[in-house]
C-alpha cells in the first residue's frame, strides 16, 4: 500500500491514467455503463431465476417479483460500476486540472460511488453483499500484506479460524434462542433438529414415543426403506438415553455424513459443470472430467467430515458425561471444523468468522452492551469494496483471481486498460499483472510516449 504519511501528486489526466480508451469522461462512463449494465443482467437474471427454482416458488414471484428485483439490482450494480469511473475524473478536478493524490486514487472514488449506489439496492440483499466484499476486503489486505513480507501465512491457518467459527456458531446452536431463525432452520437441516438444544428426562420420553409411530410410518418412504435395509445391522448398536435422534448413534452418524458427502459432490459437480458449459459443445468429454473431478470428492470428504464429526462428537460426550449441554457444541464444532483440511478455502473461513461477528454483535446490541449503527451494511460494503477497488487499480496481482476476472468481465475489459505503467515510480509492481500493455492513444489529447525499456 502506498504510504498514506506521504501524498504524491501525480500530473497525469484522466484519459492518461484511466480511461485509456477514450479522451471523454463522458463517453467512458457510457460505456462502462453499457458494459455492466449488460454483464449485470446476465448474473442477477440467472441469480435470480435459479434462486426461485431452488426455493420453489411459483409462477407469482416470477410474475409479480422477478422482473422488479431484477431491475433493482441491476440499477444498483450498473450505478455502482459506472459512478466508479465517473468519480474518478471528478476526484481528479477536485484535486487540480491534472494532479492525483496516489493514496486516494481509487479509494475515495470508490466510496462515493458505493454510497450513493448501495442504497439502490434492495435491503435484504445489503447485508449479503457487505458480508461478501468484507470477505474479499479482509482476504486483499492480507495478501498485500504478505506481498510485502509484513506477514507470513499461518499453517492451516484458514482451518484454524473456521474451526473456532464452526465453535461459536454450533455452541448457540445447542442453546434455546441461540441463533437467528433463518440459520437455526439452515443448521436443523445439515446438522439434525435433534441437537439443537440439551435435552431432558422428559423429552426424551415424549421422543421415543414419537420414534416408535415415526419408524412405522416411515416404512412408505422408499429412501428411509433403503437406508434401513443397507443398514440393519447397525440398529442393533445402542442408543444414548439423552440422544433424541431416531435411530442408533452409528447410523445417526453415518447418515448425516453419507448424505452431506452426496450434496457436497452434486454442489461443486455443478459448478465445475457450469464453469466448463462453453466448452461442451467443442469438448464434450469435459462433462466427464467436471462430474469426476477430484475436487467434487474433497468438497464432499469436507461436509462429510464436519456433519459426521459433529454428530459423532455430541453422541460419544453424551455417553461419556451422561448429560447433554451447549458446551458439547463449542468442543464437537471446534473438532468438526478441521474436517475443512480436506476442502481448505480461506474464502469459507473468513466469511464464517464474518457472519460469527456479526452474530455476536447483534447479541451485543440486544443486551446493551454495544451501539446500534444505522445504515452498517452500507458503510461497511462502501468501505470494503473501496479497499478492494484500491487494490483492484494499484495492485491487482494481489486480488483473489476470480474478482479480478469479474471486474474486467463487468466492465468489457476496461479495467485492465489503466496504464499502471506511469504509477510503476510510486506504486511498487503496480504493472505487475500486464507489464508490457501500453494505451493506444489518441496524441492530439497527450504527449506520453511508450518508454523505450
């Protein structure tokens, strides 16, 4: 990062450092416009589209909701893109005809753009997005830190944070009221309703009864059926008068790591299927390689280990301590969570310690303890994406890959045409991701020449 004790000025234009590909600050906010206007419909339209298949809702979101969530999002992202470079000139004749500070270059544009675009967006949808570009925001520092030799990468250090994460959350898990609504329900179905909260002597009656008129009607539920058959042996093994679930604590366990290890598999299947989907009418044989790849095996090896971990941890403590409490959650969530040593993904680790954080800040507010701010989610996806939009201009080697091809996607490539050539003085390795591109431009506009070496 370019030390902040020290401003430099830099005596370059807007079209020499930044729009390249024009002399207009108008037209190349148009056409950034068009670009991510175009790009946003595609994500938010397939987005949306496959999040109400998912969520099986009916024709009447699709008729009333759809069209209306669409617009709004891509309204927001469109905005947010093209007020990025708009509020770069504007920043450039605010600090003079043709100076820059380097410090704010993007950072300040950034944060103008996102404060006035983010309200547009729709305010179920803030929260996510500030999750997510706090996520990257995190993820950027530490790698232009690393890059500086500030800091050095911790062993296994991402499964390290989801594991005290996973602990938290899974010790709230097991308390009455402990989480949110929409996570307990998430929760209650990866993990099991039967570990939501420590039971009692008169549960577990009111439970076994239930098992019993359960077991004989779930004989007309063919996956049930086949489990049972596959498995018989396995409900001969005993069964923790405190554990509520309803079969044997092996078969309770198996089950859960049988079927995460199957949704684990189909998810990154999908996705690799959906990455690889230009090149199938060329390659056909690509289906075969995304279906086995062997990372859809590692994402499954990853759910597997944490349900199955989780499960079997809460069962062995009942048995040993003959009590079930919350304390069993924060112990089997810790363990559980190491299980991500098969699927290792700093982006998972960092967005759970988020949402942990948040969590806990929430509970804060509700006793008393911490302020309320208002308008959080927007100040904090306004900061964060000013950090990424930062390093996205200065120092884009150090963005996660997959953000950098998206910003270059969104915006048609305009973003890999700033000439990072002239901050190169400033701005150690600022060229590093394209050290040979040097703008076509227009010489009535500018005198730069590309340097000889």
């Amino acid at each position: 990062m370019v030390a902040l004790s020290k401003p430099t000025l830099l005596n370059y234009s807007c079209y020499e450092l930044g729009h390249t590909w024009t002399p207009s600050c108008t037209k190349a906010s148009l056409d950034v416009a068009k670009s991510v206007f175009v790009e946003a419909l595609k994500i938010y339209g397939s987005l949306y589209f496959i999040a109400g298949l998912v969520r099986r809702k009916g024709k009447k979101y699709y008729r009333d909701k759809f069209l209306r969530e669409l617009a709004q999002s891509t309204l927001f992202l469109t905005t947010n893109g093209t007020l990025f470079i708009t509020c770069f000139c504007i920043w450039r004749k605010i600090n003079g005809r043709h100076m820059y500070l380097v410090n704010t270059l993007a950072f300040l544009p950034s944060m103008m753009a996102c404060l006035i675009a983010s309200p547009l967006e729709r305010k179920s949808r803030r929260g996510l997005l500030a999750m997510y570009t706090g996520n990257l925001a995190i993820e950027t520092i530490w790698r232009m830190l690393k890059a500086r030799g500030l800091v050095r990468s911790l062993p296994n250090g991402e499964v390290l944070l989801f594991s005290v994460a996973a602990a938290i959350y899974l010790y709230y898990f097991k308390k009455d009221n402990g989480l949110p609504a929409g996570t307990l329900s998430m929760f209650k179905k990866v993990f099991g309703a039967s570990e939501t909260q420590p039971s009692g002597e008169h549960v577990v009656s009111m439970v076994t009864e239930d098992v019993s008129r359960s077991r004989s009607s779930s004989r007309h539920n063919t996956v049930q059926h086949i489990w049972a058959n596959v498995l018989r042996l396995l409900q001969s093994c005993p069964r923790h008068r405190l554990c509520r679930h309803q079969h044997a604590c092996v078969y309770y366990v198996l089950e859960g790591s049988l079927k995460m290890f199957g949704i684990g598999y189909v998810i990154q299947a999908v996705i690799k299927l959906l990455s690889t989907i230009t090149k199938v009418f060329r390659r056909p044989k690509t289906v075969i390689s995304a279906l086995f790849n062997t990372t859809n095996l590692q994402l499954g090896a990853f759910l597997a280990g944490f349900v199955g971990i989780y499960r079997g941890l809460n069962c062995v403590l009942r048995w040993c301590r003959d009590k079930d409490d919350s304390m069993h959650g924060l112990v089997a969530g810790f363990v559980a969570g190491w299980s991500m040593m098969f699927y290792k993904s700093s982006t998972i680790a960092i967005y759970s310690a988020l949402r942990v954080a948040e969590m806990l800040y929430f509970k804060g507010i509700e006793l008393g303890r911490l302020p309320y701010i208002r308008c959080a989610d927007i100040i904090l996806y306004s900061i964060s994406t000013s950090i990424v939009f930062h390093a996205a201009v200065l120092e884009p080697h150090n963005l996660r890959p997959a953000y950098w091809n998206f910003l270059l996607r969104v915006t048609g490539n305009r973003f890999a045409e700033m000439n990072r050539k002239l901050l190169d003085p400033w701005v150690h390795n600022c060229s590093h991701i394209n050290p040979n591109f040097w703008p076509n431009y227009d010489m009535r506009f500018t005198k730069l020449v590309k340097p000889t070496s």
